[in-house]
C-alpha cells in the first residue's frame, strides 16, 4: 500500500509540471473567427478524460492523477502551437452516492506565463445499469469545468456523456467507450476586446482499458475515435 501511494503521490507531482503552453501572443488573435477553433481544442481538454472504466457505488470512492491530451491542435487553431502535443492535468475524485448517483470533482493550479493557473471541474454521474455478467455497465454524466487565472482570457465548457463499461473478470481488466458533447467558451480579457469570445460545439466518442495490477491500484487510457484530432486521457489511481 506504502508503495502504491508513493507512485500516486509521484504522478500528482509529475501531472503538475508537466505540460506549460505560452499565451504571450494571444493579443494578436482578437477574433471571434480565431477564437472559435482554439475554443474547440481547450474545450476538448477541458471536458475530456472524466471516465476511467469504474462506476463506484455507494460508499465508494476512486482517487486519480490524469493528463488529457490532443496528439496537437486543429489545423484552423493557430493560437497553439503546430503539431504538438497540448494537454491538461488534474488530479480527480468520485465519491458514490445512495440510488446510483456519483460526483466528480477534479482541479490543478499551474504557472504559465508566470501566472498562477487553476483548473477546476466537476459533474455529476447516474449509473442506468449496473457492471454484471450478462450485462454491460452503463451511466450518463454531466460536468462543467473551466479555466482561469490566464492574464489573457478565460474559458469553460459544459459536458454530456454516456459510457458503456465491462469487467472481464477474473482477469483484472475492464473495457469502456463514452460518447460525449463539448461545449465550450472563451473570453478574451485583452484591453478593448473584452467583448469577444469564441464558441464551439464538438463531438467525441472514446474508447479505453482500466487495469488493476495490484489491489485498489489500476492504470487506464483511452482515446478518441472517428476525430480529425486525437484525444487521450491516460492516469492512474485508488479505488475503494
């Protein structure tokens, strides 16, 4: 148990430092037309990686370090940077509630451009049908998350999933897809271009494993299919 949480200690610390984007420039993109897509690419990081394979019953509860990541940013979004690999980490929980409810919490701070970043999310889940050997898990989870503390703007997008998960027991594996919809938002906070924002909708359907290589401890990933650019969410953690 010391050594599990010692790498789930790690992870938090690694998931902290790990990914630093610029924004220095985006004074220089002051564009509903610009916005739109670079809405579209944080929304996806924003509103990714809730799903791990698990639907914790009441009293249970599922701790993890995780990173959502774009292989790189839409060819339209020219505020990030080509070709590379963008993403977002966090530190997440759900807690099971009584009558197949769940809440999900999850947040990070960050320095970028010298700036202390927070990340901040959150959603409620309801399990339709329970994990069983016939049948496959199945819940719907609504969150919102946000960004702020960046000098330049601020951003927030409103989430709807539903996932389908399956234990392959006695091996200690689940399979799992998700479909969900971004809905997401930037508003600049440039001196006099306080009024623009950029807006986008988008489409995602994931599909990931969930491996358990000790008791309570499990690793997961997963990414997007289908999209014209690659979403992956991978972590680690606890559940009880």
């Amino acid at each position: 148990m010391k050594n599990i949480l010692s790498c789930f200690v790690f992870l938090i610390v690694f998931a902290s430092n790990m990914f630093g984007v610029s924004f220095a420039d985006f004074n220089l993109y002051q564009s509903d037309v610009l916005l739109n897509p670079f809405a579209r690419d944080l929304g996806s990081c924003l509103g990714g990686g809730y799903f791990s394979g698990n639907n914790p019953g009441f009293p249970g509860v599922d701790v993890n370090a995780k990173f959502v990541i774009l292989d790189k940013p839409s060819a339209d979004n020219i505020i990030l940077p080509a070709n590379t690999l963008i993403g977002l980490p966090y530190v997440q929980a759900e807690i099971g509630l009584p009558m197949d409810f769940s809440i999900v919490a999850r947040g990070m701070t960050l320095t970028i451009d010298g700036a202390s970043i927070v990340l901040i999310g959150g959603g409620i889940k309801y399990k339709l049908l329970n994990d069983s050997l016939a049948m496959p898990g199945i819940a719907v989870l609504a969150t919102y998350g946000t960004i702020s503390g960046v000098p330049s703007f601020d951003a927030s997008t409103i989430s709807f999933n539903v996932s389908i998960s399956k234990s392959l027991s006695p091996l200690p594996l689940a399979v799992f897809i998700y479909g969900g919809m971004d809905m997401s938002n930037v508003s600049s906070k440039v001196p006099g271009f306080t009024s623009i924002k950029g807006t986008a909708t988008n489409y995602r359907v994931n599909a990931g494993a969930r491996f358990s290589p000790l008791p309570l401890f499990y690793i997961s990933g997963d990414m997007s299919l289908f999209a014209e650019i690659t979403n992956y969410n991978i972590g680690a953690g606890i559940s009880f």
